[in-house]
C-alpha cells in the first residue's frame, strides 16, 4: 500500500467504500515546508536573498497584519467565531477574546480529521516569540469524508495545551 492510501474507508457521494483512501491527487504540502514558509515570512533578513520571497516589504506587511487577524476584525459576529476561531495554538479552547498580550500569526488546516497549525506568537508580556508547527490526526474511526472526527474533543484542546505548555516553559530556567 502506497503511504498515499490512508484509513480503512471513504465515503463518497452517500455510499461507503471499504478501501483506504487515495489522497495522491489531493493538496499536500509537508509540515516542513509550512514551517519554512513561516520563517521566511517573519524573519525575511536571516536568508539569503535567493531564498527570501519576491514581496514587497508593505506587502509582506500587509500579509502577517492579515495573518493575525481574528474573525471580529473581519466584522464577523464574535458569539458565532470567536477569536479562538482557527487559532488553535494557546487559544484554540478558548472562547472569548484573545489575550491582548499574544500576537499570534498562523496558518490552519483542516480536512478529513488532520488540525495543522504553523504560527509565530508574540507574548508581549515576557517579551518572548515562538515558531511553532504540528500535524495531529483526530480520525479514529479512519473513515474520510464521514465527517466523524475529534477536532474538538481532542485535536483543538490538545494543540492549544501544546501552546501554552510551550509558553509557560520557555521562561523556567531563565535567572
């Protein structure tokens, strides 16, 4: 089996096949890669300029200001997308209002039981930042497209506990 067939089944179109899923024509991009993506948008000048994006510096700008907003900044109502809204690192289970001291900058992901989350956080409170990625797969009956899967019970509320763990931590050694 190819590592591009996953699970035991898939549902498509209301019927269920017992087969693992064919995900060789899907979108797919490494953690790596995301991770890469981050760094060179936060810290452009620490690359070489071959490996710096082509983007205009108000561009690149606009972007991260883009990449931090949380829905209510978009005029989305905040009881139906809070701002823990595909913020999932340190807020994910968190309703509410985000924490004014954490700039957080990420990108998501989301489909067929997989969280992604790749973000640069800012805790302006300790003066402190942190680049972070992680993949978990939430799809325990391993059936795609069945729209069974624990995001919320387990992937979320494990990610934004990874989050803070990683916070909390960082400054326990520092004299």
């Amino acid at each position: 089996m190819s590592s591009l067939n996953k699970g035991k089944g898939y549902i498509e179109n209301g019927q269920l096949f017992n087969i693992p899923k064919d995900f060789s024509k899907k979108n797919y991009v490494p953690l790596r890669s995301l991770h890469s993506i981050m760094k060179r948008l936060i810290f452009p000048s620490t690359f070489p300029k071959e490996e710096q994006f082509k983007l205009k510096n108000s561009d690149r700008i606009d972007l991260l200001r883009i990449m931090e907003m949380v829905p209510r900044q978009y005029g989305y109502d905040p009881t139906t997308y809070p701002d823990n809204y595909v913020k999932f690192f340190v807020i994910g289970d968190q309703k509410g209002k985000k924490p004014k001291h954490l700039r957080i900058f990420n990108k998501v992901g989301l489909a067929y039981g997989y969280l992604i989350d790749c973000a640069y956080i800012k805790n302006e409170l300790n003066q402190k930042e942190y680049l972070m990625s992680a993949s978990v797969y939430v799809n325990d009956n391993q059936i795609f497209n069945g729209d069974i899967y624990e995001y919320d019970d387990i992937g979320i509320p494990f990610l934004a506990e990874l989050g803070r763990q990683l916070i909390h931590h960082s400054g326990k050694n520092e004299k």
